[in-house]
C-alpha cells in the first residue's frame, strides 16, 4: 500500500526537497496549499506530515512558530500521523562540542528558547515525532542558503567570506541528504520512539577545511574575508532581519560538531554525498 505524505511548505527548502526524496523513495505526495487548504483537511489519510513550514527571515516567530505547532499537532493527532520536524542547534547554546540527543539544552537566544518550547509541545502532545536535527542549510537549488549568501558571496573575486574565526567548525547540512534521511527513517517510524532526536551529522567544517576543499576544486589560491557585521549593527534599529541575524552571532564563534552515533545506529547504510560534490553544486 503506498504510504502518503503531507509536505507543508513545499516551496521551501525543507519541503522542495522532502518532496523529491519521498517521492523517489515510493510515497504519495501531497503539497500544502495556504490559499486553499486548512491544515485538518489536508492532514485527512496522511500517514506522516513533514513540517517545512518557517516564517521567512525569522519573521514573528515568537508568535508564528506556537501558532503552527498547536495546529500541526490538532492534525497529526486527528488522523494518527507521525510528525517529521528539521530541527536546528539553537538550544545547545554557546557550550562548544560535538552535541547530540543527550547534550543537555542551554538556549543564550530568544530564538534558541522559543525552538526549545517548540519542541517540547510535540514531546509532551503524545504525537510521534522525528526531529531530524541539522545545521547550516546547503541547498543545490537556490543561491540563497547559508553557504551562497554568505561564504561564497565573494568567490568569483577569490574570496570566501567568514562570519567567524577561521578554526572555529560549523555543522552543515546539505538537503538533499536531509531529506533523503528524513524519508528511510520516516519508512521505520513504527520502529522508533514516540518522540526520536536524531542529529544528523553532514559535513562540519572550519573555514580552514573550506578553503582547502575549494581550493582543491577551483585550482587557484582563495583568501579569507570578515564578513560585515558592523553593517548589520548599523541597520539592526529598523531591519528585522539584521537584528535576528546579530541575536544569533555567537554561533559563529562557537565551535561545533553534530553526533554521528544515534544517525549511524538508525541508519548505518546511508551514505552522504561526499563535500567535494557538495561543494561543486554550491559553485
């Protein structure tokens, strides 16, 4: 019987992606629609909801982001279907390390707590969840993930801009493998705990292992660049989007990696796409 799942925000990074993976790996795919669906209604039949929906540029989400749980969970309780959440590292906090499901929470953001609350709503409503917890988005399709915006804004002109020192590691995601991920262990979700924490590891890398890497595939010298935080300081009293950006600068400076060993024990045939194509796509 072929199993259905309901992808919110399919136009989105999480989504658009999701999409493709579940729908390769045999599901019946079905696209919320704002303009014309309402969450109950769509979820009708669904075996697993895949939640891409985020307020774009960190928009309200003190507001916004409660509001689409409670609404997910109504759903995902109506109709019997497992919930699959992309979780972020903001509630570990500025502790460097290689965190995991175990790491204790220790949010130093706003945004930090509010996913943190977010997250506990679905453990405490009794609905399976899968988060599938990852870092900095690399996304093949678009130019405006992390890794385009900011680190390679500049690389026509040799330069790769760094947010951070160079030697601090940053966990990165790239989401085809997110979402490849997200639909194997969807696939064995009667298997998993009502509530699972899976970090997914990807690539981490330093801005030193990123300039060897790019350096190695375009076959000239690279040079570092800071990027220009004194910018965003100046516009922060009247653009909401530098001022959510300048909460969330300590991440930058905060050495970190995600733990491959709950992913690899669930999932121990899955291979990522190695960081030399990863990269190439991104160029």
């Amino acid at each position: 019987m072929t199993q259905t799942a309901l992808i919110l925000g399919a136009s989105g990074k999480i989504g658009r992606h999701s999409a493709q993976s579940f729908a390769t790996a045999g599901w019946h795919i079905r696209r919320f629609n704002r303009a014309t669906d309402t969450l109950m209604q769509a979820a009708r039949g669904v075996d697993v909801i895949v939640n891409g929906f985020n307020p774009p540029n960190y928009h309200n989400w003190a507001e916004l982001l409660p509001q689409y749980t409670a609404q997910i969970i109504d759903a995902a309780q109506a109709h019997g279907a497992t919930v699959v959440l992309p979780g972020n590292v903001y509630h570990f906090g500025d502790q460097p390390g290689v965190w995991s499901e175990t790491t204790p929470p220790n949010p130093v953001s706003r945004k930090g707590r509010i996913r943190l609350q977010m997250e506990q709503s679905y453990r405490d409503s009794g609905v399976q969840t899968i988060v599938l917890r990852a870092g900095n988005f690399i996304d093949p399709d678009q130019g405006d993930d992390v890794f385009s915006l900011i680190y390679l804004r500049h690389i026509t002109k040799g330069k790769i801009m760094l947010p951070g020192p160079e030697d601090v590691r940053q966990a990165a995601c790239y989401l085809p493998d997110w979402a490849r991920a997200a639909a194997e262990l969807a696939d064995m979700r009667s298997s998993l705990a009502a509530f699972e924490d899976i970090p997914f590891p990807g690539h981490t890398l330093s801005g030193e292992d990123l300039k060897v890497h790019l350096e190695q595939i375009l076959q000239r010298p690279l040079r570092f660049e800071s990027f220009p935080w004194w910018a965003l300081t100046l516009t922060a009293p009247f653009w909401e989007l530098a001022r959510e950006l300048m909460e969330m600068r300590y991440l930058w400076h905060t050495d970190h990696a995600l733990s491959a060993k709950r992913f690899n024990s669930l999932l121990p045939g899955f291979k990522p796409t190695p960081i030399e194509t990863v990269l190439r796509t991104c160029l």
